[in-house]
C-alpha cells in the first residue's frame, strides 16, 4: 500500500512482527500498541513482547500528535479486522 512515511513505518514493522504469531499474540500485541501510540499505560510488557515492543516504541512519539496516531496506527486497525473477519474498520 501507500502513505505516508509514518504508515508505511508501521505496516512494515508490523509485519514482520506478526508474522508466524497465533491471532491471540497478535491481539495481545494490537492492544499494547494501541495503547502506546494513544499515550495509555501500557502495563507490564508480557516478557515474549519485549523485543516486539523495544522496536515499535520508536513509533510512540506519535501521541505527541494526534493526527500522525491514525498513520501509525491504520495498517494495525485494517490486520485486526482482516483477522477477525471485519468488512470494515476505524482509526477512531
């Protein structure tokens, strides 16, 4: 796909983490970066995600801007529906 440099940051990163993860870790894992890019408490990092976590916080400065959120966050948005059978989806 494109977009912008943020988005397309995050779909590739995104990929490469997800790959080859059951849809629990990947919902696990959609959570916590939601939260993160959101400037939520993340909570304790479950110690499998550490290293997936420690390459997507480059992406947390993104809270900093809401707008730029949506970019970091869409491709996340679009593999969670993807996975759950959603037609549609948000960034709201």
């Amino acid at each position: 796909g494109r977009g912008c440099a943020i988005s397309v940051a995050s779909a590739s990163m995104m990929t490469n983490i997800v790959t080859g993860k059951k849809v629990s870790e990947v919902d696990a894992l959609f959570d916590i970066f939601h939260k993160m890019c959101m400037g939520e408490d993340i909570g304790e990092t479950p110690e499998e995600f550490e290293d997936d976590i420690d390459k997507l916080m480059v992406l947390s400065g993104v809270k900093q801007f809401p707008m730029r959120v949506k970019c970091a966050t869409l491709a996340w948005h679009t593999m969670n529906a993807a996975v759950h059978g959603d037609a549609a989806t948000t960034t709201e």
